[in-house]
C-alpha cells in the first residue's frame, strides 16, 4: 500500500530555508525549474526550501508522536541529531545495550543490522538508514519528500527581497546591521510512505519482525506526522523572528494498492481533477488496483469532481486517510 501526497502552501514573509551568508547577506535556497509555456519552456530560478529541511522536520514530528505512543527511538533521533548510526563514532560513548554490537562491530550480517536498528528506532524503520560499514547495511526511507517549489500557476507573482535589519547597542560603534533574503511564494510540495514497508525488514526477504499491532501503531505515527506537518505548519528555520503568515490552499492524498500511483504535481488548481481522472484510467489498466483519493480544499479545487472523498479540516483529512488504511491492512 502507498499513500502519495501533494499540497499547496502560500508562505507570506518565508525565510525557511537559507543556504549561505555572503558577508551580512543570509541568502535564501534557489532552485533552477523549468516552467512550461504556451510555446516551449522558460528556466527561472526561483525560492525554494529542500526536501532535506522538510524531512528533518517531519523526522522531529515522528520523535514526538512516538514519545506519545511510547514507541522505541534511539537516543541521538531522540535528540534530533539523525546521523542514524551513520557515524558509529559519534554513539560510542553514549551506546545503549543495544547498540553496543553494533559499535564494537560485532554484527556482520546487514540483515541483523536492519533488523536491530529497525526494533529499536521506529524513525530509522520510517525515514532508512546507511551504515557506511566494512560491509554496509542500510535501509531506504520509506518516506518521500520533495522540495517545495513554487506552482506553475503563481510562478509570475513571487518574490524576494532583502530585508534590512540592525541589531542596535548603546555604542553606534557596536551597531550590527545584516539583511535577510525574504520569499513570499505559492509552493508546490509533494511527500509520500510506502505503507506496507513500515515495520518490515527490506533485507529479510518479507521477514515478519513486528507483530501486526506494532506495525500499525508505527504506521499510525507516520501518517500523523505528515498530518501534524501541514495542520501546524511547523518546518524550516528561522521561525523565531520570520515565522511565516502561511496557509495550506488545498492537500489531496491518493492510497494505493497493491500498486503505488501518485498525485499529479500541484502546479495549478487542476491537479485534483487530473488524479481523479488518471486514478479512473489506471485502476481500469491494473487488475485488482485499488485506489482511493482524499482532499482537504480551501481554494475550489476539488469542486464538482467525483470520486474524491473531501473533508473540511487538515486534521480530519488524515482521520480519514488512516481509518482507510487500517480497513485495508
Ligand atoms: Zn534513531
């Protein structure tokens, strides 16, 4: 099962994501994308925030929710440093009992090292692993994400700006001045969860390793962590000062199964209409597909379209989303 996301955001006032200070500057994260037009296609460079940024927040969300829920998370995830025992270095004074094997290297078989990781920290089992080893293990995210582009649709009214600031002091010697590249932008972001891969080795051949409640509790926390991600809107940096006035305009999220199908990108108002009619065609092409689509509308968008369930808030969009999930699991 596969659960595929798409949303669009409007961020009033966003520095969420700086990549480099140039002397005072902080300089906001741009990306190249190419944006079709009637005939042929323009390249821009425009703002943009990083699918790393936003899986670091989602990865904080799951850290909470499994604080709730009393699920096991390794201590470094626990604090927010996901080195995910990529450094073995990093852990070897602080390695609790179950960690210790893998810091004195005494497991060599990556199978085992899935297996244990996976166990012990339901954020590894979510969002993968790479243990750089001797003989390496890893395990890939079963969480997607993109980075936050803006739509083709509002790509002619965005902006960035440099925005003058002074920390002041008693002395105008001691004054500092620095500027802040600051966005306003319609973005485009896409995410999406291998559902039936949550709680499940990818190395041990399907191995049953969690009984089917634990799983479910696992894929209960990563469902409300993306849920908890856009009802809050709570990612990226520098939220203390430039805390974005932002909104979620319209989420539609499609659960597949057994074959993944995805949400046609959020480029314009038109991608709800666009997945429903490609949902229709492909579970016509696949024997057995099962598919079916949710979506939270705050800007008409799911207007007049069957075949899509809508709900009036966030929160609920995602009740919905894992009561279905559960039904089919
Ligand atoms: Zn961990």
């Amino acid at each position: 099962m596969y659960a595929s996301v798409a949303a669009r955001l409007l961020a009033n006032a966003e520095a969420l994501n700086m990549v480099e200070s140039v002397g005072n500057v902080a300089r906001h994260r741009r990306v190249p994308i190419i944006v079709p037009r009637e005939e042929g296609y323009s390249l821009i460079y425009a703002p943009s925030v990083s699918g790393e940024c936003l899986a670091n927040a989602y990865q904080r969300h799951i850290v909470e929710l499994a604080g709730i829920e009393k699920l096991p998370v390794c201590e470094s995830c626990k604090k927010g440093f996901f080195i995910k025992h990529g450094v073995l270095e990093a852990i070897r004074d602080v390695a609790q009992d179950w960690e210790k094997p893998l810091v004195e290297k005494k497991i060599k078989n990556p199978e085992e090292v899935e297996k244990l990781i996976l166990e012990n920290c339901i954020v590894e089992d979510i969002c993968g692993f790479l243990l750089p080893e001797e003989i390496p293990a890893k395990r890939t995210s079963k969480f997607k994400v993109s980075f936050m582009v803006p739509t083709f649709d509002a790509v002619e009214q965005l902006a960035l700006e440099s925005q003058f600031h002074v920390r002041y002091a008693p002395d105008p010697e001691l004054h500092r001045i620095y500027y802040v590249e600051i966005g306003s932008v319609l973005y485009a972001l896409q995410m999406s969860l291998e559902v039936d891969e949550i709680g499940r080795p990818t190395m041990l051949a399907k191995e049953q390793v969690l009984e089917k409640g634990d799983r479910l509790k696992r894929i209960e926390v990563a469902v409300k962590a993306m849920a908890s991600m856009l009802e809050n809107r709570i990612f990226g940096a520098r939220l203390s000062r430039i805390n974005p006035i932002s909104e979620v305009r319209s989420i539609l999220v499609a659960v597949s199964t057994p074959l993944p199908f995805t949400v046609t990108p959020p480029h314009g108002r038109e991608y709800m209409k666009t997945t429903a009619a490609r949902a229709d065609a492909f579970k016509k092409l696949i024997n057995g597909e099962e598919i079916k689509l949710f979506a939270y509308d705050n800007e008409k968008a799911a207007e007049g379209i069957a075949g899509i369930q809508k709900c009036d808030t966030i929160s609920s969009l995602f009740s919905e989303v894992l009561s279905y999930i559960k039904e089919k699991t």
